[in-house]
C-alpha cells in the first residue's frame, strides 16, 4: 500500500532532524519520495512554517527543520504511542479521504 501524504511528510521531517541543512536530492534519496513530488510537499511544509528554506554556500538552496516542525514530530510521535495506527484504520482512512476528493 502507498504511503499517505501525511507519512510522507513525517518522514521527510525525520530526515531533516537528523541532519541539516540537506538539498532537494539529498531529501528525495533518504526519505526514499519519488523524485517528481518532493517539491510539492517542501512547499507544503514551508507554509505551515514545518521547515525552512536554508542556504548552502552561494548558490544552492537547502531545507531544514524548524522549532515547530521538531514539536510537530514529536506530538506525532506522541499520538503513535497513545494510539497506533492499526490496518484497518489505514483502509478506512484511505477510503474517506478519496470519498472527500470525489
């Protein structure tokens, strides 16, 4: 099964905890997002002030993890414990966020 958006961005998260400032390829490869799409989410997560653009040297441009996206992960974290994600929450989940979408 794919992963959902929503894990896609955790573990893009977590790859910037772990080391930072990282490129766009750098992203892509350790937090295995298929290389047409993580712009899209390092968008995403820039507007909700998750991760940051971050410069690397003069010309390239990084991401790194923000004091409210290292909060967010660890409230993720956090809900995981109290409550884990079973199968079947998964399929009813996938199911009504595509009857949103319809």
């Amino acid at each position: 099964m794919p992963r959902s958006k929503l894990e896609m961005y955790v573990d893009i998260l977590k790859v910037l905890r772990q080391k930072r400032p990282l490129k766009l390829t750098e992203i892509m490869y350790k937090s295995d997002v298929s290389f047409t799409i993580p712009k899209e989410h390092l968008d995403f997560l820039i507007k909700q002030g998750l991760i940051e653009d971050h410069p690397i040297g003069e010309v390239r441009v990084g991401f790194a993890i923000t004091q409210k996206g290292i909060a967010m992960l660890k409230y993720l974290h956090e809900l995981k414990q109290e409550r884990p994600i079973v199968e079947e929450d998964r399929k009813q989940a996938t199911i009504s966020h595509n009857n949103v979408l319809e």
